[in-house]
C-alpha cells in the first residue's frame, strides 16, 4: 500500500509575508487530514519562515530545485545541505527548470544523487511538451527521462524517491490530462522503468504523482487510478479551499 502524496509546488508566487499569510490560513485546515502526506514548496525566499510555521506540523516543506555540489562558486545557488537544514523535500527536474534554465537529465540525476546523500526526499519531475505529445513522442520521452534520472541510487534510497509525471501541455492551462492517459503513462511506461531499474517490489513502493492543471474538481478522478499516488499542485495550491479539497480527495 502507497500512501498518497500531494505537493503545492508555488513556483515563483508569494513573498514571505504573502507565504505567512497563506500558512496561516492553510496548516490548520491541512492539519485536520490525516492519510495523506503534505507538502508546500514555497520559493527559496521565504522557506526559512515557512520552516518556522510548520515545525511540529504534519505539514512539510520542499525547495523547488538545488544544486548538486556541496557548496562553492555557484552564485545564486543553494547547496544540498542548505536546502537540508530547512525542508524534507526538493523538486527536481521540474519541466519549466528544463525549459528555461537547462535542466537535463544528466543535471537531474546528479541533483538526485546529491539529494540521497543529504538525506531529502526528491520530487522528481517527468513529462512531454505538447509538440512530443502530438509526435507520439509520449512513452520514449518519460521513460528516457525516468531511466535517465533515476539511475545509480541505492535501492533503500528509492523507495523514497517520488515521481510527478507533468505533460507540459498540461500544466498552467486548465486542460488536464484525462485520467485514463495519466494512469497509462503511470501504469504502462514510468511504473515499468522503475520495475527495471530497482526491482518489481521497490517499483510499487514508489509513488507517482500526477501534475497539471489539477483542481478540486478533477482531483478525485485521479485518485481513483491505481497508479496515480497522489498530486503535484501549481495554481490551485495557492487557493486555502482548492488544495485543502484536493488533500482530502487524495486521503480518501
Ligand atoms: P498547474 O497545477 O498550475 O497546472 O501546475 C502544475 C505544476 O507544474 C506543478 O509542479
């Protein structure tokens, strides 16, 4: 039995006042579902505060991305270890980090390897663009992703590895996948890979998240697959109600 993950991935939205104020309003509400593991990922700025509002809560953080070295000349980075002493989690590979700021797979499998020795729990992100998409590009581009990204971590480790499959075509435009297409992309080419890379009872510890355009509104559709463990949230996870109701969709 997986048990279920969302993650509020904030992306480039709230100043620490404005994550004070949206804290404020959520943990309570967030605190009261149990099942279902919690994350925020608010920006870099603003984590030392967030750290300080959840401490002691069922509420955990994650940076949106890190560096892989220890630390060094690496202006505008955060190290692994800095990122550590704050949150539990990091996102890596996130497909607006691969599109806008050189991400690869080779950057996201040392992130990965960084992110085992420091002892955080990665969110690791795959999906097509929208032009791979109409290509029928879908299942070598996750699963060369996946393969690529995952490997050369020790078997302990990937247990705790979590997946997001985000097709980019999804993400930020209110078209979402369908949940049948999510759930072959899960079932049929990321679940497959793991199974090849870690062995047939690791793969199904490992959870694999559905990103992109997910709303209170379709959230439950998702969860009802069996290989969708849970959500990476952008937009509704800004909304106190929205990712409150998809927590909940996921715990049930
Ligand atoms: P949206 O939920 O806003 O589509 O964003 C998804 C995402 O990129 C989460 O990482």
């Amino acid at each position: 039995m997986r048990t279920s993950f969302v993650a509020g991935n904030w992306k480039m939205n709230k100043t620490i006042a404005e994550t004070q104020e949206l804290l404020s309003a959520m943990v309570g509400k967030l605190e009261e579902i149990s099942g279902v593991e919690k994350v925020v990922c608010p920006p870099f700025i603003a984590l030392s505060k967030a750290a300080e509002m959840l401490k002691g809560t069922s509420v955990g953080l994650g940076a949106q991305n890190m560096h892989w070295e220890e630390k060094g000349a690496f202006t505008g980075e955060s190290a692994p270890g800095m990122v550590k002493e704050l949150c539990g989690y990091v996102i890596l590979g996130h497909s607006e980090r691969r599109a806008y700021f050189g991400e690869t797979d080779e950057t996201v499998n040392k992130k990965l390897i960084a992110a085992e020795k420091a002892g955080l729990t990665p969110i690791v992100c795959v999906g097509e663009t929208l032009a791979q998409y109409e290509a029928g590009e879908t299942s070598q581009v996750v699963t060369s992703q996946t393969r690529l990204g995952l490997q050369g971590v020790s078997s302990e480790f990937a247990s705790r590895i979590v997946v997001a499959y985000e097709p980019v075509w999804a993400i930020g435009t209110g078209k979402a996948s369908s949940a049948e297409n999510a759930q072959a992309v899960h079932g049929e080419m990321i679940r497959p890979v793991l199974t090849e890379l870690f062995g047939a009872e690791i793969a199904q510890t490992i959870r694999i998240l559905y990103g992109g355009s997910v709303t209170s509104a379709n959230a439950a559709e998702f969860f009802s697959q069996v290989d969708i463990d849970g959500a990476l949230v952008g937009g509704a996870s800004l909304k106190v109600d929205d990712f409150t109701a998809i927590v909940k969709a996921a715990a049930k």
